[in-house]
C-alpha cells in the first residue's frame, strides 16, 4: 500500500487539491492551485496514535504536513470527510504503511494546551485556559485585528464594509441596544484590549468598568485608554467577573468572553448580571452558540479547538440562553443572529495574518501562527454552513412595576435611550 492508496481509499480519487507524499506518490489534479504535502511518515505516525482531527491538526502544526496555495481549498475536504475520524481498518492501514516496529509516541508541539486538572471553571482553571489563548501576544494580535484590536464579530452594512468600520458598527449597535446616555455607568464582562468601553465613554459619555483575567490586555487596554484622555471615565481591571462587587452599573456588556462561562454556570453568571444591575437596566450577551441540533455544547475534549485554541470552551445554544436569563431576573427583550457577519469578520483577520505572516511568525511560532490560521478559516467556513451562530441576546431587568424602559418598537439606529417615559 502507498500513501496515495489509502489517500484514495480516505477522500476518494477526486480531491479539488493535490496531496504529495514523502514516498514519492501523490493524487488529485497536477493543476490544482494548491497542494498538501506529506513530509515524512511522522504525520502518519501521528494520525495512528491520535486517528482524528487531532492527529492531522498535529502533524499541521508541527511542520510534519505543509500547505502551499489557499487554506479554503483544504477546507472543502469536509465535502469528502465530513467527520474527520478514522475506522478501525484505517488505523490499521496506517500502521502498515509506517511499518509496524516504527510507531511510537510522538510529543504533541508546544503550541498544544497542557490539560489542567481540577473542575472545570474554578478561577485558577479559567485564567490559565484565557492567559494559553489571549497572553500570546499584543503584537501578533494587532497584526490579525486590525487597529480596532477587537476579538469578535464585526457587523457590516454591506460586505465591502473596512472591517475596522464594521467593528465600529458593532459597538455602535450594543452601545444602541443598551441604550448608554452620558452619565450611565457600565460593565463591560470580558474587556478584551478595551474596544467597547472605549466607544461607550468617548462616543455616549457614560463610565466604564472593564474587567479581564488576561494580563497581556489589561496592560494594552490600559495604555489605550491614557493615550485618549479617558483615565477620568474609564477603569480597567485585572479582574475575575465573579469578583466584581461595586455595582450598580445601569447597562452590562459581555462581547465574546460567554463561551468560557460554562455550561454548569448559567444560573450563578446570570444572577451576578442580575444583582449588578440597576432596575431598568439592560444587559447585551453577544456570543458564539451551537445551532439546535444534537451537537454537544462542551467542545470536544481530544479536538482541534479545545486542545490548541480555546481550552475548555463550550458553546450554549440560543434558547438555552434566553431561558437561562429569563430565569435569574432579567426579561429577554431582542434576540439576533450575526451568523455570516462573523464568517466576513474571519475572513478579513485570515487575510491579515497572511499577509503579515513573517512578521507573525517571528513574534510568535510558525506553530501558533498555523493554529491561528486553521482555526479562524476553519471557523469561517463553520459559520458559512450553519453548524455554529453568534448571537446577541438584549435583556432588560424589568422591575415589579413593569416599566422596562425599552420602546414599543425600538430603532437601534436613533440616538437616545427609549423609554415609555
């Protein structure tokens, strides 16, 4: 057996790729805009000892498969292998080819998350899983964001749209559907490098509290914030949201940091929303979720995304969410789905980091930099073929009079706050 043989026997005989190998055998079109190679039998090695998408990430990650030409074509290999994972006879095949005296343990790279111990989402677990993926680096971030240095999904007026525009739509839209006016006071849950608090306080003039368990953005997010003169109306703090005890706040924002809640935790991180908050105010919960089908909410524990990008991470599925919140205080009052705005938004940080790959690379690994760019094309095309949404929940803590101060019909794109009066 060659590797083109099992290749075939795998995927089929009509790839829209080529795929080389180290023994000399290769398939698909000689043509195609892009080819994978197999460098040595070590990728092999590592898809018998991890048969799945753990194995092949591993081998990617680790220079043992190299990718020359467009990442999206790779992809389209989910038309053929939909799960990626392999049979029994499969397995065996492999071993075959690599010989059986040569399969051993290989380590996986050192861009790959060491399991901690312990339950899931105590503090000391939770700010390790976030200093693995955002403790990386500010440079190497600012090289795939763009100046906004905003780690979530962009919205677009049109696909055209700068994605440094298209994040500035975002914050306008939340800041909107909180309805901020000079004065208020805001949380902002899971601060990132300060984006949204930023906006808030020099776009609606209200004061702001941002909270983080990242060093590398309180020190980024705490420069911005002096270099626009917001000191005065803007703290940002090293700082677990479980830990956050001055509230009230009149409107709470969480942008991208809910998939590291936990599914065991809706209630405990919903009242905490709810005690933080004033009667009236609202709450703006924007996150990835699953869709409603079987698919398992806590991310699979030997896959690509929780082992190399987001440790731990578990996606809600929208109703889940609403009942959740509807259940600890606070009445869900506009619920919409981002779905292909992210899948732009993916799109536009791919293409940034390959066109600044050396320097990347440099700041970085070549192994992080793969990660990076597997994960977010990976997920781009998962938003584009509806296995995962992101969603923004508006919810309101409606007090015992009833008065949510939400208009009958509200128009996110009018200045002002809405109320019944």
């Amino acid at each position: 057996m060659t590797v083109e043989s099992f290749i075939t026997d795998l995927l089929g005989p009509d790839l829209p790729i080529r795929i080389r190998a180290y023994d000399g055998s290769d398939v698909g079109p000689y043509d195609a805009a892009t080819t994978v190679t197999l460098r040595s039998h070590d990728a092999l090695i590592r898809m018998v000892t991890a048969p799945g998408e753990l194995g092949i990430t591993r081998a990617y990650v680790a220079g043992d498969i190299d990718i020359d030409g467009d990442i999206y074509d790779v992809l389209e290999l989910r038309r053929l292998l939909p799960v990626v994972k392999l049979t029994a006879r499969q397995v065996k095949d492999l071993v075959q080819l690599v010989g059986v005296g040569k399969v051993r343990r290989i380590l996986p790279p050192p861009e790959e998350h060491r399991r901690n111990r312990g339950r899931l989402h105590t503090r000391r677990r939770d700010s390790d899983a976030i200093s693995h993926h955002y403790d990386v680096s500010n440079e190497f971030y600012e090289m795939v964001l763009g100046p906004s240095m905003t780690y979530s999904c962009a919205v677009f007026e049109k696909p055209s749209d700068t994605l440094e525009q298209a994040q500035a739509n975002k914050y306008e839209l939340i800041s909107q559907k909180l309805g901020l006016e000079p004065g208020m006071r805001l949380l902002d849950i899971g601060c990132g490098w300060g984006g949204m608090v930023l906006h808030a306080a020099e776009h609606h003039g209200v004061e702001a509290v941002g909270v983080t368990i990242s060093q590398n953005q309180v020190d980024l997010a705490r420069k911005r914030v002096a270099e626009a003169g917001l000191t005065d109306r803007i703290d940002i703090r090293l700082q677990d949201y479980r830990d956050v005890k001055d509230g009230p706040f009149d409107a709470i924002s969480s942008i991208g940091m809910f998939e590291h809640v936990g599914m065991d935790r809706l209630g405990a991180y919903f009242n905490q929303v709810a005690d933080l908050l004033v009667d009236g105010g609202r709450v703006m919960n924007h996150a990835i979720s699953r869709t409603g089908t079987a698919q398992r909410q806590r991310l699979a524990r030997k896959g690509f995304i929780d082992r190399y990008v987001f440790p731990d991470g578990e996606l809600h599925e929208v109703g889940t969410v609403v009942s959740a919140l509807q259940d600890h205080g606070l009445e869900v009052r506009h619920v919409e789905n981002l779905r292909e705005h992210y899948a732009l938004t993916l799109r536009q940080w791919v293409h940034n980091l390959e066109e600044n790959w050396d320097e990347a690379v440099a700041e970085t690994s070549e192994g992080r930099a793969k990660v990076w760019r597997l994960y977010m094309a990976g997920s781009a095309v998962m938003f584009e073929d509806n296995c995962i949404h992101v969603d923004q929940v508006l919810a309101v803590k409606t007090p015992d009079s009833g008065r949510s101060s939400v208009a009958l019909r509200p128009d996110w794109n009018s200045p002002g706050r809405d109320t019944f009066g």
